[in-house]
C-alpha cells in the first residue's frame, strides 16, 4: 500500500534553492482568481529591455532553484527582463500543494505573463514548466496575443505527463488509491516528502493535453534533454518535437544527463540555448 498523507496539508517537495532567506530579497505578491480560488502568486521581475524571459519551474519546484537563478544572471548581463514565480502550494505562494491542477497553474502563469513588460516575450520551462508553456503558447496565440512570442526553452519538457507518464506506472494499490481518496503518492528522489498525484490533477490533465495533435508555436523552439533522465524518458523528447514543426526546432540531447540538468556543463548549455533563442 503507497504512503498516505493528508492532501488537504500537502505541501509542495523541499525547495532546491538558495534556502538562506537572508540572502533572498523578497518576492512581490500578485492576487488571482475569485473568492474561494483567490490566491496570492509570489514572483520576482526585473524590467531591463524590450525581450523578457519568463521562468515556469516544474512539477514541486520553486522559483529560487539554481536553473532559474542562472538565468537571472544571464538575463542581468544581457539587458533582458526576466521573471520567475511560484504556483499556487509552491514556494512562497499560497495554495495548498495538492489543490493545484495544469490549469490551475496555467492561469497562474497567464496572469503574470500579462504583467511582463517588453514587446518580445521568451518563455523557459523545464519538466512540467514546459507543459505550462506550452499550454500558455496555445492560450496567447488563440486570444490574438501571441505576435509577442519569441522563442520557447524547453528543459526535460513533460507535456502530457498525467497520461503519459504517470498513469500507466501506476500500480495496483495507487490506482485504488486515487478512487477512494482522491490522490496517490510515490517515493521521492529529491527528498524524504513523498510525491503526491491526485486524480484532479490527473484528470485536469487529460483536458490540457498537447502532443495528441501539431503544436503550433509560432516561434523558435529549443529542447535540451538527458539521455539519463529516469523521470522523463529522452523518448518523451522525440515525441514531443514529432508534435511540433518542422522549421525552427532544436533539440540537444545529452548523453549523461539527468532530470535535473543542473549541473555546470548543463547550465552552460541552458545559457547558449537562451542566447541563441534572443537572437534568432
């Protein structure tokens, strides 16, 4: 039988930043949604130049994780408007961890994607992150506003993962799980805190699914992926760029890669992908 813990408490896995909140400064609150759905989203911005990078973290990770605080480096050095946030039950936004669905958080994303200043908007996802960019990439472009678009930056993307990856390891005792309790957990490998899936999320994602048709972008797009991702299989990858168009797609594998892709080479790499995105 899996683990079970009180969804309703849940809280997002160990955040993988700078955890020294002497060193953080602080993060600006933003209010989402409507009575019982309000929320407050904590998210840095600094307002350099006219192209601006968005961060969408994945699935339990905060805005403070070493990824996104390279970017931020780069993004300084190079003039470039950079903003990062936390989703609802991660980091320092509120929202229960387990209340949260990829719509949810897509809604979360698009609100502070309205609020980015510049004329060219670069979004930057990793793992879950790049399912939310893509879902957002669908919402900008059918409202009119996705002229804006100037690249994506997909890392460990796992568009579709509820269908696609969770679900069919699913075993047993968490399928059973997920209908009488309304979630499931698993093992973690990034810390003592179990993973928790529940059948909302699960079920909010098969009404955000992307890879089942084209994804149009309309806009340059480049994927880095670890051939020894044990999270996202680098198939996944291969998948994913069958699913979007032939022109203007690059996908770098890395043959000792992990999830993560956070280590110095993997973050060097992040930083050519980015550069080349801003001056394609």
């Amino acid at each position: 039988m899996t683990t079970r813990i009180d969804p309703a408490a849940a809280a997002a896995p160990p955040p993988t930043g700078n955890s020294d909140a002497a060193a953080r400064r602080p993060a600006l609150p933003i209010e989402i949604g409507d009575g019982g759905e309000r929320r407050t989203i904590a998210h840095l911005l600094d307002h350099r130049g006219e192209t601006a990078v968005l961060w969408l973290g994945g699935y339990g990770s905060d805005m403070r994780g070493s990824k996104a605080e390279c970017l931020d480096a780069l993004a300084a050095a190079s003039d470039l408007t950079f903003c990062r946030f936390d989703y609802s039950g991660h980091g320092e936004s509120s929202g229960a961890f387990a209340e949260g669905t990829i719509t949810r958080w897509t809604d979360e994303a698009e609100a502070i994607a309205d609020r980015v200043p510049g004329s060219r908007l670069i979004l930057a996802g990793s793992s879950m992150g790049a399912w939310i960019a893509l879902r957002l990439v669908q919402r900008l472009r059918s409202s009119g506003r996705g002229r804006r678009l100037g690249g994506l930056l997909l890392l460990a993307p796992a568009p579709d993962f509820t269908q696609r990856l969770v679900e069919p390891g699913l075993t047993a005792d968490q399928r059973r799980d997920l209908d009488e309790t309304g979630y499931c957990t698993e093992p973690s490998p990034y810390g003592p805190e179990p993973t928790i899936y529940t059948r909302a999320l699960i079920e909010d994602g098969r009404r955000n699914l992307v890879m089942d048709d084209l994804i149009e972008t309309g806009c340059p797009v480049h994927i880095i992926q670890g051939m020894m991702d044990e999270d996202v299989p680098y198939r996944h990858a291969l998948d994913l760029v069958a699913a979007l168009p032939a022109d203007g797609v690059v996908l770098t594998l890395v043959r000792d890669g992990d999830h993560r892709l956070s280590r110095p080479d993997d973050l060097k790499r992040m930083e050519t992908a980015l550069r080349g995105l801003v001056a394609s």
